[in-house]
C-alpha cells in the first residue's frame, strides 16, 4: 500500500532565467491536480513563474527569486526567507499562538534559524567587536543531529579543481537518522554494534541489549549509571562523527596530462579552528572534548575534509538559539555574551 505524502510546503524550482521551461510547468501541471491545502514557493526559471501562477491559480503560491539564476550560481536566501516566514505563520494558527504573536512581533524565529544567525555573528563579529573566525557548529539531539559551518571552504591548493556547485559559506545540514534515543537505530546501522562496543567498553550483548531498551524508552538519562554513560560517550562521538563527516567535502585524486590533480566535493573545512558543541549528551559530561573531538580529520578516512586541528567551544548554558533573536536586535550584546558564556574544552558547573 502507497503512502501519500502531506506536504507542509511545497517547493517548486527549475531552470535557469531564460533557460529551460518545460520542466518546472510540467511540475506546476502535476502539483495543480494535487489535493490538499498547502503552500506553493515558486523560486524557479522567471520567464515561467507567470505561467506556473496562472496554472496554479487558486492555489496559495509564493513568488521567489530563481534559487539559480545562472548555471553554477546559487541564490537560496530568498527562498529560504519564504519558507521560514510561512512556517512560522502555520505554526502559530496550529498552536493558537496568535495573541502571543502579537505581543512579540518581529522576535519569533525556528530555533535552527536562530541557532544559524548565532554562529555567523560569532564567526563574523559585529562593528568594531571581533568574532572567532570560521567555525564549524554540532548540536547533538535525542532525534537529529545539526552541522552548521562558518567557513568559506573553497580549494586552497593549486593542484585541486573544484566539482560541482559551489557551498554556501553559511550551511546548515540535518542528519535525520542520527540521535541519541529517537534515531538511536540510524547510529547503529552507519557506525555498527562493533564500533559501538569498542568505543564504550561494553560487550556486544550488553551494546544490543541497551540500544534496544533506550530506542522504546526514549527518555531515559544515564543518572550515574555507568553502562549508560559508557554508551551515551559512543554513541554521542559517533553521532558527531558521522554528522561532520557527511557535512564536510570530500577530496578525489585524478590522473590529468598535467599528472596528479586533485577534485574537491564539498566544503574543504580542514583550516576551520573552531568547533562550537552543544546538546544534552555534551554538555552533561566531563568528557565534552573526547566526545567533540570526532569532528575531527582522522587518518582512517584521509580524504574527507574535516578540520585537522580546532579549539573545542561548549554551550553548557544553551545559549545559542537565544543569542540568535538577541542578535536580531542587539547583536554586539549577544556576540560579546557568546564569548563570555561558551567555555573551552574542560568540565565547569
């Protein structure tokens, strides 16, 4: 039996400007005799948004810049901007949150979001205060595990051509398989039982056993039990290890009649000094630095691009989604909170 999907919002793109039309008025043909009430972006060739309306008439659409304007330029921030702004506006008439809206106008923001606009302001800095530099930001949860990069990550060798559309210099990814207790099944099957087992010191059966007690029992914390928290330490470095791995490039060597030459994929992060952590499972451990340290380059996987050598940052206070809406307003405040309230490396209550 089939499921069919109940899209939140849809995304409609294809084509360059001036480019080809036939693909994404094909797609508007296809989404109009789509049930259901959902929103529309349109962020797609221009000379065919008019069209694409006119066949999605009746239909709640959104007209967005192209998200590729010209072949190998990407322009997502409009489109992005949308999607926050209806998502917001859905969830506050789901929640009956409009009265609390109204009192709050101009602050409201979807956690990630907020959490991404924190890591540009730290990296960045504001005015006359400094950031850090390019980071590299991990947030472990119970369900996802989110990789923010600060970081310009463009080749920095001669001998290295680069593949593919160039990353965005402020890029967020989501590892929907991988989590401490919802996902705890994703970080099984990338990372395996033996992996698991060697890093916490537990015996396979006891790893299996308690995989499979935590994955119903989701909420379950180690509070002082040891074999927990041997495995919350796997798991959470793998967790991390498989996140930034995904996140980062990778590097391909290829022969040329110039002789070796060297393809990039991705985001080269190997420069990046910075590595900012947060999470339940990182921030309620002395072992912060061992866990965090997975997020770097390690010899057993030579050509993904992770960074070599980083100071690690802890958000022990949950700071960062906060400083986000604070910087919305106030940014040189919450830059210089950041760099109070994040401490490095060690265990501090």
């Amino acid at each position: 039996m089939k499921r069919k999907a109940k899209p939140d919002i849809f995304l409609l793109v294809g084509g360059t400007d001036g480019g080809n039309t036939e693909c994404i008025l094909h797609n508007a043909r296809m989404l109009a005799s789509v049930p259901g009430d959902f929103p529309i972006v349109i962020a797609g060739n221009r000379t065919a948004v008019r069209e694409c309306q006119r066949i999605l008439a009746g239909r709640q659409v959104y007209i967005c810049e192209n998200v590729m304007p010209k072949f190998g330029v990407l322009n997502a921030e409009p489109a992005q901007k949308q999607i926050r702004e209806i998502f917001l506006h859905r969830i506050i008439q789901a929640k009956g949150m409009t009265k609390a809206s109204a009192l709050i106008s101009g602050i409201m923001m979807p956690t990630p979001s907020a959490v991404m606009k924190a890591m540009q302001l730290l990296a960045e800095g504001f005015e006359d205060e400094p950031g850090i530099g390019e980071l590299i930001g991990v947030d472990v949860g119970g369900a996802t595990t989110d990789v923010y990069s600060i970081a310009d990550g463009m080749p920095e060798h001669t001998n290295t051509v680069y593949k593919g559309l160039p990353e965005p210099y402020v890029k967020r990814t989501v590892e929907g398989d991988i989590g401490m207790r919802y996902s705890i099944a994703g970080i099984v099957e990338a990372a395996g039982i033996k992996r698991i087992s060697q890093l916490s010191g537990l015996t396979y059966q006891k790893v299996d056993e308690l995989i499979g007690y935590l994955a119903i029992n989701t909420d379950v914390l180690p509070n002082g039990n040891h074999e927990l928290e041997m495995l919350d330490y796997a798991l959470a470095s793998l967790a991390i290890e498989i996140a930034v791995t995904r996140h980062a490039g990778t590097m391909e060597e290829a022969y040329t009649l110039m002789g070796l030459t060297y393809v990039q994929s991705g985001k080269d992060l190997t420069s990046v000094k910075q590595i900012i952590v947060t999470g339940g499972s990182l921030i309620h451990t002395k072992r912060t630095s061992a866990i965090a340290a997975h997020a770097l380059y390690d010899e057993k996987n030579p050509m993904s691009l992770k960074p070599k050598d980083a100071e690690i940052w802890i958000d022990r206070s949950y700071i960062l989604a906060a400083m986000g809406l604070l910087s919305q307003h106030y940014p040189q405040t919450a830059l210089r909170i950041m760099k109070k309230e994040l401490k490095k490396d060690g265990y501090s209550e």
